[in-house]
DNA sequence: ACGCCCGTCTGACATTTGTCACCGTCAGCT
DNA sequence: AGCTGACGGTGACAAATGTCAGACGGGCGT
C-alpha cells in the first residue's frame, strides 16, 4: 500500500486527483493541502510514501517543497507533477531532490505507474523531456540577469526595476541587454517570455 | 440520471474529473475529448445532457465551443470549468450562450451542485466573479486595438506587427497608444498584461 | 605574484517607442 | 444633411529602451 500525499493550489483538481489515484487498490491518499508551506507539516503527521507536488502554490512552489521536503523528511519521496514541461523545472526538480516529474497531460496509468516507481525508491522522468533539458544546458543567465528580469516580468519601466533593486537605470538597461542577447531575443517582452518558458526564471 | 460529457486538454485532468464525478451516484461520463473542435461531434453522437468545458483547448477554445454547441446542440447545455476567473471570460462564456461558469479551485460539492442546477435548466455563476464582471464593464478596445495586443502579445517590435496586420509602423504605434490608455498601463508589456487579466485579448 | 576571466556596475550614445496634432474615408444614427 | 466614432495614415517630438566601451574587484590557474 503506497501512503500519498497530494499539494496542489486548485481544490477542484486536488480533490479530482484524489479520487483518481483511490481507484488504484495500492493506492491510499493520507493527506491534501493547497499551499506549499504546509507540505512539510503534513508529510511529518501523516507518512506519505509520496508526495505529489504541483509547481504553482502559494507559499512556497512545489520545487522549493521538493527541497525542504528531501531535507527534512527523507522517508517521502517527492514526485513533481506539472502543466508546463519545461527544462528548467525538470533541472531544478531534480537537483532540489524530487525523484521523479510527470506533466499533467500524461495519461492516467503514467502517473500511477511514476508513483510505484518513485515509492520503490526508482527514479522516474519522461524520457523526450530529459532529451530537451539535457540538450538545452542550464540557464546561461547570471544571478543579476535573473533578478532583472523578474522584476521586468509584470511591465515595469527601467526606473521601477532599478529602485527596487537599488540599482542605477544604466546598470539595468547593461543586465536587460545582456539578458535579450542570452534569451535570442531583439527585446525585453520577448527576453521575458523566452526565458519563462524555459523555466529560467 | 445527469448525462456528462467532458472537455479538456489535459488527459489526466480530464480522467481524473472523470473518476470524481463517477462517485456522486447520478451522474454519468459518456464522452470525453481533448480538443475544442471536437466538442460538437461527441456532444452529437453521445447525446450529453451538460458539457464541461475547459477554455484552454487547442482547435477551438472553449468559449467558441459552447457559442456552437447552443446553435448546433441545443439539448446539451454548456458549463465552463476553468482555471482563470476572469470578468472578460464570463461576459464571453455568457454571451455565447454558456448555462454556467466555474473555477477550478472551488470546492467539488460546488461543481456537482452546479451541474445539477445547469441540467436542470438554471444559470450558474459565482456571485462574486459576476459582480466583478459587471463592474469592471466590457472591454474598452476596438477591434484593431485589439488585434494590435494580441500581435504584439508574444514581445513583437512595431515593424514585425505593422508587417503582419499591413499597417504602417505609425498606424501600430497609434492603436498601441490608445490601447496603453485604456488599460491604464505606462508601456506595452504591462498593456499586454493587464488585457490579459481581464480577458480582454 | 602575475595575468586572466567573469560578474558587477556605470555613463554616453543611437534606436525604438509612446504621444500628440492633424487629415481623409466610411458606416451608422438622428 | 449633419454628427459621431472606428479605421488608416503622416509627421514631429520627447521619453524610454537597447548597445557599447570601459572601470573595478574577486577567484583561479600557473
């Protein structure tokens, strides 16, 4: 009998899982949440032997989760289970410790068949996805690039982003050029999409 | 006995509904598709008595999809279950002819509730995402204004828009100007953005 | 200890973008 | 007929954006 818990934002779709996953006779759901911050406390009450974590959660993400969870409670395994498959997910999915990533628009017998691999200690990734993530290295951006770029992300103006980052405009317009040139793109819109979609951010 | 059919573009979402609605002991899935343009065809040969509809589908979005299905399929009434709730989406879902609109983080109870009311021949909507609709008002923008957003959507520059929607450069420029007004934003991106939020793209 | 690369930071310069005033056409309304 | 508003366009100007050359300092190899 595989012990599971299950954290994703969207209660309709936690609940939905549930009673998914409870059709499979091994499978049993311990416990749910909807916010990152409280994966930690619930895999401490309840045991899950899995943990399966979305991406998109208040408090902290479910990579972060995989972290904190793989530090602090080593006898749960934490399965990624996502929308979007991008390299940069899977990059830091597996190097915050998850043990396996499965994207949301696989079919039903993938997800179960990931969870007894990951709850017998395998290591579980789809295999086009780990083909991308390797061919597209890990993200070129250096730690400022970053940061600028986040806070370019919701449409704010070079002034914004450098009072928020206690930075002079002419820094930032430096680290947004360097940023565009990095992501292949010819502006700063395009610069943020590019490098979302990889999971650079 | 409330015949269902469900539309949605992840397959494991989609089976994972599925599993939830089979547990109230009234309801029952006898179609479920993948893509909006094949909505009207199983809505036809599975005589559905409510469709679930998801909005992000590839072929046809959901929202076109319920506007053809209340001309084609009239027995069969559309609910659409999605994950933004957003004021221009609901005016859009109402307006083509949607019976129903619910988000994908309310609780399961109030899904199956509403299933019941729309099959019975009531409209469904949250309270608070109609008054939010209702306040905000309907989309400001003229149809090229639009178009222009959308164009410049993915961090376009003025010359790639102006060449796809035959305009000149200054032509784009002014309906991205009117456009950056009306949505109250200070440049193009954070246009893009806010448009976005409420559905009016 | 020495160069060397890399990341950080900055100001100067060219280009793009956003704003404004204005012209003409066309369709719908009164 | 006259008015209004959407559409397409031009030209000019100011402001924001993108590019470049370069300064400074820390780590790394030899």
């Amino acid at each position: 009998m595989v012990r599971l818990l299950l954290a994703d934002d969207q209660e309709l779709i936690r609940s939905a899982l549930a009673a998914l996953l409870a059709l499979e006779a091994d499978f049993e759901v311990v416990a749910t949440v909807g916010r990152g911050d409280e994966v930690v406390a619930a895999a401490r009450s309840h045991h899950p032997d899995v943990a399966l974590l979305d991406i998109d959660m208040p408090g902290i993400d479910g990579l972060a989760a995989a972290g904190v969870l793989a530090q602090e409670v080593p006898g749960c395994k934490a399965l990624i289970l996502t929308t979007f498959g991008r390299p940069g997910y899977l990059r830091r999915a597996m190097e915050s410790g998850a043990r396996g990533f499965v994207v949301k628009d696989a079919p039903p017998e993938r997800l179960a068949d990931a969870i007894r691999r990951v709850a017998a200690g395998e290591r579980v990734v789809d295999p086009a996805l780990a083909a991308d993530t390797l061919a597209s290295g890990a993200s070129p951006l250096t730690a400022r690039e970053r940061d600028v770029l986040v806070a370019a992300r919701p449409g704010a103006t070079v002034a914004e982003i450098a009072a928020r980052l206690f930075l002079t405009e002419g820094t930032v317009r430096n680290y947004l050029s360097a940023a565009i040139a990095k992501a292949g793109a010819r502006n700063r819109a395009e610069a943020v999409r590019r490098a979302d979609e990889q999971g650079w951010l």
